[in-house]
C-alpha cells in the first residue's frame, strides 16, 4: 500500500515498514521516528541507521547479537536509542522490512 | 485490506489513545472501548522458569527472553534446579544435549549410554548454532542483562547444590524464594515453566 510520509509517497506494508529500501530518505526517516516517539535523531541514531541500510544491502539478515557486535552501539546502548523494541523500530526508521530473526 | 484501512483511520482519529493489540480498538474512550479481559490485552511480562540443565531446555529459555525484550516485552529469568547450571560459573559452558529418553535424537536409544556420544553430539550442535550466530550461554546471558531483562537464582536449589553467589554468575539480580518470585508478578505476564 502506499503513504505519504513527510511529503514523499513510498510503499508500505501493512504495519507501516518500507517495502522497497530505495525510497527512503533521512527526512521519511525523521518522520517515522518521531511516529515511534523517538523526537530527536542524533548522529548516533544516523550512525546506527546507516550500519542498518549498510549491512541490509549486502543481504545480511539482522539480528540483536550482530548489532552488539557492530562496533557501533552496544546492546544496552541500543535498547536506549531505540526504546520498546530496538530492531524492530530502527529497521523501520531506516526504511527496512521488519526483522525476520528470532535472536 | 478493508479491515486494515478501517483500523488505520480508527488509529488516526484516536491518535495518542492506547490501543488494544487484538481488537484494535481503544483501551480507554467510550465510544469503542475494548473489554478489559479482552483475550488480546497485551503481553507485558514474560517469567520464564528454567529447571533443566540440557542445552535445549536452556537455550529455549534465553531464545523467549531475548525474543520478549526485543519486542519491548519486560522479562524475569528465574534458574532453579538443574537449571542453576546455565548460570553457574564452572558449568554454563558444558553444558550437554540430553540422548538417552530423547527421542528427537532419531538415534537408537542405546547409543546415547557410550561414553563420549553427548559430547560428540553436543559439539555438532554448538557448531550448527554458531553457524546460525546463536551465541554461548555466557554471552546470552550478557545479551538479556544488556537488553533490560533480570536474572534471579533460586534459594532453596542453591542451598540443595551447596552454591554461593559468588559461583554464579556475575550479573544476576539476585537469589529469590519462590514467593518473592510471585511478587514479581503484575497484570498481563506469563509464567513459563522450562
């Protein structure tokens, strides 16, 4: 289905998670996150984000341990950015498909 | 479809209200109030009791609880009898698959007897999870304490063993009876029993 989101039309499943990583953008971004009460993104954020889309493009399929290991955040560190289910939100923010993993 | 767009227009009218996960309706306004003992009110917490010391009655364990905190679900982990092993300090990394009386094994029963055929087992199976970035029980339980879940030992099977705090592992929150483990309890968790 389709949504506009801070002004940019993009395809979305039915819980609101980008299906095509290609149309998103850091203001689409932005404007999820403040969906998810998240009211500010700070470089950290971005830094988590972009290891996200980095790591999704290369086809590898996400979970909570990789991000640990990332050498970006820390689990705990990410429990905090991202309150009320990490990888869950921060895959939405960054315009991925939610999580698929069971770790 | 239908339903879909309905619900996201409810949503959209009611932004900000609570909402009941299964019937999509709000928790608190009067015009389309859920029923409180709505089946679907939301899991908050999950207590997970873990009393056997087999990789795979452990790791069922640390997979529900790292799965709840990831989806912003509290956790409790409560270690008790033989389940003391996965958080005691000498044991939590040799830790065995269970052969004999298992029939998931899909090998004779009598093989499981032979000395050396669970560490053998065990050791295939460790790899396979490694394979799958499933991680070793002292870095699952660091995982669970990172993420915001608690780790409680019980009294009365630490006392049973003859374990000190100091022979577990570091982090947990503390050793519990079973009736300061109820207190835990609020609205909307589950007790599992591994």
């Amino acid at each position: 289905m389709n949504k506009t989101i801070n002004g940019h039309d993009v395809d979305v499943d039915a819980e609101g998670y980008l299906t095509d990583m290609e149309q998103w953008n850091r203001e689409i971004a932005q404007e999820i996150a403040k969906e998810l009460d998240i009211d500010e993104l700070t470089d950290k954020h971005w830094e988590v984000i972009d290891w996200l889309r980095e790591q999704k493009s290369q086809g590898i399929e996400l979970n909570i341990r990789k991000v640990g290991n990332s050498g970006v955040t820390d689990i705990k560190e990410f429990y905090q950015l991202f309150p009320g289910g990490p990888l869950k939100n921060a895959s939405k923010i960054a315009g991925l498909n939610k999580p698929t993993s069971c770790l | 479809m239908e339903d879909t767009k309905q619900s996201q227009d409810h949503k959209r009218e009611h932004d900000g209200h609570e909402m009941c996960h299964k019937c999509n309706q709000c928790k608190d306004c009067s015009s389309c109030r859920c029923d409180s003992n709505h089946e679907g009110a939301p899991l908050k917490k999950m207590m997970i009791v873990v009393s056997k010391a087999n990789i795979d009655s452990v790791y069922a364990g640390f997979i529900m609880a790292n799965g709840a905190r990831s989806e912003g679900i509290k956790v409790d982990m409560f270690f008790t009898f033989f389940g003391l092993d996965a958080i005691s300090k000498k044991r939590m990394e040799h830790l065995k698959v269970a052969l004999a009386g298992n029939p998931g094994m899909h090998m004779p029963e009598v093989v499981g007897v032979f000395p050396g055929m669970e560490s053998l087992a065990t050791h295939m199976m460790m790899k396979r999870m490694d394979e799958l970035d499933i991680p070793p029980v002292s870095e699952f339980l660091d995982i669970i304490k990172a993420s915001g879940g608690s780790i409680y030992a019980c009294k009365l099977a630490m006392e049973m063993f003859n374990l000190k705090k100091e022979d577990l592992y570091d982090d947990i929150d503390g050793v519990l009876t079973v009736g300061q483990f109820y207190e835990r309890y609020h609205p909307g968790t589950q007790i599992i029993f591994i």
